[in-house]
C-alpha cells in the first residue's frame, strides 16, 4: 500500500512541474509574438500597418504584412517582399546572424506527397544554378 502511495505521489510532482513548465514558457511570450499571433488571426491590413509602426525593426512584422497583402490580392506585395528583405538583412547583420552561413528551412515543406521531394530537389537545383549559396541548412 505504501509502494503505491509513493508513486503516485511522484506521479503528482511529474505532472505539476510539467504543468509549471507550460506556465513558465506562456509567461516568456513578448509583447510582439502576442500581437503578431492576434494580427494572424485577424488577417486585417490595417493592423498589420499598425504592428509593423511599433515594430518596425522586425521582420517577422513585414513578412505578415506581404502575406496579408497577397491574400487580399494586393498588387503591392512583392514591394513589401523588398522592404522585408531589407529589414531582414538589417536584423540579421544587427545580430551578428550574417556570419554563420546558416538558413533555418521550416520543416513543413518537407511534409506531403510531393513536398518530400520536390521541395530537396529545388533546393538542390537553386545550389547547382548559383541562385543560391551554398550554406548550411537546418530543417
């Protein structure tokens, strides 16, 4: 009976330090991810503008801002792609992030009946035509 009680009072610590650790990492979130998270969702350009004029170092900012454009048709997007480019260039020296030679690819467009190959081989191609640096990639 004892055994018992034991394990399941280590069964209660397990869980309320995981429940501790989700706590913790909610309370890490920025001021800018929660915002960035309600203009998501509200996929509205005028909020967009407003984030990208608090945040204007922020890249993140103005690759929404070009999504929500291209959503709503907006022939102006690839404008936005520019000052995106721009300002992620800008962020990337600011932090020292230039130097590593390092692109960061998101793991969903490996995911999917032809995302597995087909987005590798363009990759590959990009590499070979010289369209591309050839840099270390992390999925």
């Amino acid at each position: 009976m004892e055994n018992n009680f034991i394990s399941t009072k280590k069964k209660i610590k397990i869980f309320s330090s995981r429940v501790r650790n989700k706590f913790i990492r909610i309370q890490n979130t920025t001021k800018f991810d929660k915002l960035l998270l309600k203009v998501q969702k509200s996929n509205n350009i005028l909020e967009a503008k407003k984030l990208i004029n608090m945040f204007p170092s922020e890249p993140r900012a103005h690759l929404l801002m070009a999504n929500i454009m291209f959503n709503n048709r907006d022939e102006n997007f690839i404008s936005q792609l520019e000052l995106y480019n721009k300002v992620n260039n800008e962020y990337l020296i600011k932090k020292n992030l230039d130097q590593l030679n390092i692109e960061f690819l998101k793991p969903d467009i490996f995911i999917g009946a032809l995302g597995v190959y087909l987005h590798a081989w363009f990759l590959k191609n990009a590499i070979a035509a010289g369209l591309k640096k050839k840099n270390l990639f992390i999925v």
